[in-house]
C-alpha cells in the first residue's frame, strides 16, 4: 500500500481524518485475485441463494443483507492488505481499485479482474441491479 499526500483525507469512525490507503497496479491486480478466490466457493453461492430467497429478490433488502454477509467474508482480507477491518475499510478498497478501473489511465487486465468479482458478489442479482452497467460494474453499491 502507499499513502498519496495529494488524494484528500477521509472522515474515520471516530470523526478525525486520515489519507486514503492506496494500492499500487500489481496489488490491486493481487488483492482481486484473492477477493475471486474467497468468493469462488460453494459457500458463497449458497449464501447468495439463501440470502435472495430470505429476502424474496427484493432489491433493497438484497443489497441491505449482501452489505452484511460480503463483510464477513472480506474482513480477513481487509486486514491482510492493510485496510481498517470495517465497512469504511471495504469502501476504501473498493476506491483503491477504482483507482485502476476508472482512474486516468484505467488498466483493462484489472478491471476484467473487478468485473469478474463484481459479479461473483451479486451473483444471479448482478444482471437485475445493473441492466445498464452488467458489462462495465465494479464492486457497486456494496459498501
């Protein structure tokens, strides 16, 4: 991770402010790799399964209990790549990947990488909550 003195601070829980944590090109590439592997199991999928069906597809209470069920998954992950273990920590991942998907010069080997986890996240919900953004989405609307 590196620290850029020229990205704006982020509010924290407790109300201070500190730099945004950064991800050079090759982490960014890793950390997806290993966020598709955590999410590549039989677990994952049966979670998604049981979550829709408890909530009867319904957008809303879809994306609320996803919230909750991806963090458990990514918490242990969060922490290995130096993120805060939280839900404020999941969204600066995300940012820090976004930093590479959608920056100035976006990398297109990274962001296949982010789409295929984007999708491994929502599972069958995917194409239902992004119609227009399925072929382009990014870890959206998780954290």
């Amino acid at each position: 991770l590196r620290h850029d003195p020229n990205i704006p601070s982020v509010p924290s829980q407790d109300g201070t402010r500190h730099r945004r944590q950064h991800l050079t090109q090759d982490g960014a590439a890793e950390l997806l790799d290993e966020l598709r592997r955590s999410l590549d199991s039989s677990y994952w999928e049966g979670a998604l399964a049981k979550l829709g069906q408890d909530t009867l597809w319904q957008k809303g209470a879809f994306l609320e209990g996803l919230r909750c069920l991806v963090l458990t998954l990514v918490l242990p992950l969060l922490s290995r790549w130096g993120f805060e273990a939280s839900r404020r920590g999941f969204v600066e991942m995300q940012l820090a990947v976004q930093d590479y998907t959608h920056g100035q010069s976006p990398d297109s080997a990274i962001r296949a990488k982010a789409d295929q986890v984007s999708r491994q996240i929502y599972g069958d919900m995917h194409a239902l909550l992004f119609p227009r953004l399925d072929r382009h989405a990014v870890l959206y609307g998780v954290g």
